[in-house]
C-alpha cells in the first residue's frame, strides 16, 4: 500500500506540473492568523526576492478535492517556485484547517525521485493550525545543490489513496560558502526579526518561515511577528482561512 500512496502522489505531481491541478516534533502551533492581510504597521516587514523568479511551479494542494465536512485543508507555506534553505536541517511548515485524528505522513522525495527518502508516521491527534518539523530529526539531511520535494498528507482512507488530502512544495539547499560570499545570513547567524529581513531578501524562505515560527512561539510581541508572517505569505500567494482558537 505505501507504493500505491507513492504512485499516487507521483501522479499528482505529473498532473500539476502540466496545469491539471492548481491548486511530536511539531516545532510550533498556531492559531489566530487572518486570512487577509494586516493594516502594515510603519516598522519594516520583510520582502521576499526569489532567487530564481523563473522556477517551475513547485507548490501541491491548498484543499482536498470537494472538501467534504471534516476533511481538513492542508496548505504547504511554500512559495509556487522551488525555494531554498542555507541550512542542512531544514524545517517543513504547512497549516491544516481542522485537528486531524486520522493518520498523517510526510514524505520526502529526492532529485531521483525513485523512492522516498523519508516517508514517517506523524503522532496523531495533529491539531489545526501552523505546524513545522525537520526531516533531520528523523534521520534525513539535505544535500548541497539537490532539490527535494516534500509532502503532509492526511490518510482519508488507506485503501484509496486517490481520497488523501495532500499539500506540498519544493526546496534545495544552497552552499554555506556561495551563500556567505553573496551576503546572505550564514547558519551562524541569529534568529532575530533582522535575520528574518536578511533571509528572506536573500531568497532562502524556508529560513525566514523558521525563524519567524520559532519567534512567535517564544517571544511576547506575537502581534508584529504575525504581520510580519503574514506578510511574507501574500508575497508567496498563500493565503490561510480565518480560524478561532480551538
């Protein structure tokens, strides 16, 4: 069965990359974020530049098929571009409508894209909201210049892997010395909001998502920190429901 889920989601690539389909170690939960953005507050917020403006579509789901009552909306916070860490350990983040009681996967595909590299169980109940986790922590670290794809998805029925709710994106790994001779923040540097600045004008998202998650989760002015994430996902195109605490 997991090679009929495999082949499923190989499917589902090969279709959205023609234009059919447009779509614990959770490391942070959150909720309260709205779906349109915040009144701009005259400090900063930060401007995504892709390295690549160019890149092939790389974004998978944003919603189930019909979306029936109680099928949850998965949503990758991934731009629709491949999009690139500094870091070997890389973390993954997606948003999920509603808690989810029924099995959940991520799954890691590399370059080859013969068999996962990681395909791991997540600990259920998965509470609606923001979630992230790193590959590393079970076992898995990215390459320097190889592009993954990675994907959460939600077993709706283990028999019919066509029902899962699935919702992915695309990263790749850039080098330490190509991205400290560009000026770009090292692995080195700190997780601060100007560290969020430096990495997301520098093209590495899926660094600037880190650490702007690990600050909300820690710090006291959780309000900008939301402006501030929230501003980063328009630029991206992801746009999340509105959500009452649960």
């Amino acid at each position: 069965m997991p090679y009929l889920r495999i082949c499923f989601l190989l499917f589902l690539t090969i279709t959205w990359l023609t234009g059919g389909h447009r779509s614990r170690v959770a490391f942070s939960f959150l909720s309260s974020i709205a779906a349109e953005p915040v009144a701009t507050p005259e400090s900063r917020l930060p401007e995504y530049k892709p390295r690549k403006a160019d890149a092939p579509r790389a974004r998978i789901g944003g919603q189930g098929r019909g979306v029936e009552t109680g099928t949850p909306v998965l949503i990758a916070l991934v731009p629709d571009h491949i999009a690139f860490t500094v870091k070997n350990d890389p973390t993954l983040c997606w948003y999920q409508s509603l808690h989810a009681s029924r099995p959940m996967v991520l799954t890691v595909v590399d370059s080859r894209g013969i068999r996962p590299i990681l395909e791991q169980s997540l600990p259920a109940p998965v509470r609606h909201g923001i979630h992230c986790l790193r590959p590393r922590e079970y076992g898995v670290e990215f390459r320097v210049e190889e592009s993954y794809r990675w994907y959460v998805t939600v077993v709706m029925d283990p028999h019919r892997p066509s029902l899962d709710v699935v919702a992915g994106g695309m990263i790749e790994r850039i080098s330490l010395d190509e991205a400290c001779a560009l000026g770009m923040p090292c692995p080195s540097s700190p997780c601060d909001t100007e560290g969020i600045y430096r990495y997301a004008e520098s093209g590495l998202w899926y660094d600037a998502i880190a650490c702007l998650v690990e600050l909300i989760e820690q710090e006291s002015d959780k309000e900008r920190l939301r402006r501030m994430l929230d501003h980063l996902l328009h630029q991206a195109g992801v746009h999340l429901p509105g959500e009452s605490s649960p």
